[in-house]
C-alpha cells in the first residue's frame, strides 16, 4: 500500500470512529426534552443534539488533522455560497459532515437517520461514511475500495426497467408547498415505477440505493453535506450519480439523480 493509501485508509478508520462517537452521544440525549429552534421555516430544524453532535465531530477532526478543512451544516449551513465555494475547490483534504442528517425523523423517533462524513481530496470525494446509530448500520466506501455495510460488500439493485423500480425523493425545505416541483415529480413516477418513498434523509437512501434496497432516488435543493458521503458509497456500489442534465455530479450542484445505473437514463427522461 502506497503512503496516500495508507494515509488515507487511516483517515477512513478515524471517520468511522468519530461518527460512531457521535452517534453514542445522539443516543445518550435521544429521550430528553429538546430545544428545537426554527432555521429556514417549520419544516427546517436544528436542535442542541445537532449542534453538539457536530462540534464533537469538528474537535476530532481540528485535534487530529488540523491541516485538513471542513464543511460543516450547522456551522457553514447558512453560507449562501456553500455550493459556489465548491465550484474552485480547496486544494488538500477537506471533510464535509452532517451531524444529523434527519432532523425532523430524530426529532419524531423516526429511526432514519444518520451522521455523514466525506472526505475530499482537491474536491473529489474520496471516502464517505454514514452512520445510523439507531439501527447500528454504518455503511463506508472508499474511491475504488469497495462500498461496505457494517464491513460486508454491498452492491446496487439489478431493476432493469423503470417498472420494477422502487426510487425515494424528498422536498427541500422552502419547497414543502403544494405546487412544489417535487409534487409533479411524483405525479409523472405514477404508474411508471413500482412506488415512490419519502423518508427524509438523503444520505441514508443513497446508501439505500447502494445497497440494492431502492433503486434510485432523486432530490432538488440538497447541500453538499447531504451527499458527500453517499457519492462515494454509491459510485463504489456499482451505482451512477448525475445532475438532471445527465452530467456527472458535483458537489456544487444541488439537484442529484442516482440510480443502480441500469434505468438510469430512463430516470432522467422521466425528471426532464
């Protein structure tokens, strides 16, 4: 193994670690009251777990790599620019996290969520990492090291039509409206594909595409710490990530569409 292998399969290691340590300190505050304060409107929300979840995710990192940038949502989460920042990205590492990528399913115990770590080298994802503490299933990839959930080889679904697949999406917060884009969305899906699912956090349904349990998802409006890690696992997994105009994802775009590759053009036709 080279020394950036090394290294970076070090960095792995400590990314799983630290959001394991997080997820122990969600689980310990899970039952208590919580502050819960408005961000975007009622459907965008924040508590002190997700504020102390990060800042236990930022310290390990700050005390471990202080060489190493970070993206984080509660901190950085209300830059404007978050996207326009990744367009000329940062040379180095850099580690994109979500502390509770979820928050409205953890704040009804709704046991889908997660924490999501990836980590960037000169703007390309390269590790990611994505942990529900609730259920214990921590899923990880590595750019061409495999895609693992709790260390077993995943791969996508084999739907080889648009019929037999069952994809997920979600709203965007300031979209939770009845004439939002997503609605329609959903209206062209019926009775084209096998269903349709919302469940409210878009880290842990690519890794559920990853894992062949969906087929594929799309989303408008996501930030780069929805996706960062599960870019990586996915792509790993045997799966394709684009825009809606088909090219390659990137994290400074904010509509994602990804899918077990095989109906992916499909998908595509149907969103434009």
């Amino acid at each position: 193994m080279n020394e950036q292998l090394a290294y970076e399969d070090a960095i792995m290691q400590d990314a799983i670690l630290y959001v394991k340590e997080a997820g122990k300190l969600i689980m310990d505050l899970i039952n208590m009251p919580l502050q819960i304060q408005e961000k975007k409107n009622q459907s965008d929300l924040v508590t002190e777990v997700d504020v102390r979840s990060e800042q236990l995710l930022r310290d390990r990192i700050i005390r471990d790599y202080p060489d190493h940038w970070i993206l984080s949502e509660e901190t950085d989460g209300g830059r404007e620019d978050s996207h326009r920042a990744l367009q000329r990205p940062t040379a180095g590492y850099g580690w994109i996290i979500d502390p509770i990528d979820g928050t409205i399913n953890f704040i009804h115990s709704i046991a889908h969520f997660a924490i999501s770590i990836g980590i960037v080298r000169n703007g390309v994802p390269i590790c990611g990492v994505v942990y529900n503490p609730v259920t214990n299933d921590l899923y990880s990839g590595r750019k061409q090291g495999g895609a693992f959930l709790n260390g077993q080889t995943i791969q996508v679904g084999k739907e080889q039509e648009l019929a037999q697949a069952l994809l997920a999406t979600g709203f965007q917060a300031i979209d939770w409206k009845p004439n939002s884009i997503v609605v329609e969305q959903i209206g062209r899906m019926t009775g084209r594909v096998r269903s349709v699912r919302i469940m409210g956090a878009a880290s842990l349904d690519l890794c559920l595409v990853a894992s062949g349990r969906l087929t594929g998802f799309w989303h408008d409006g996501l930030y780069p710490w929805d996706v960062a890690a599960g870019i990586v696992i996915l792509q790993e997994a045997g799966g394709t990530i684009t825009n809606v105009a088909g090219r390659s994802f990137a994290l400074s775009d904010s509509t994602l569409i990804a899918s077990n590759s095989i109906i992916h053009q499909a998908l595509i036709t149907v969103l434009q």
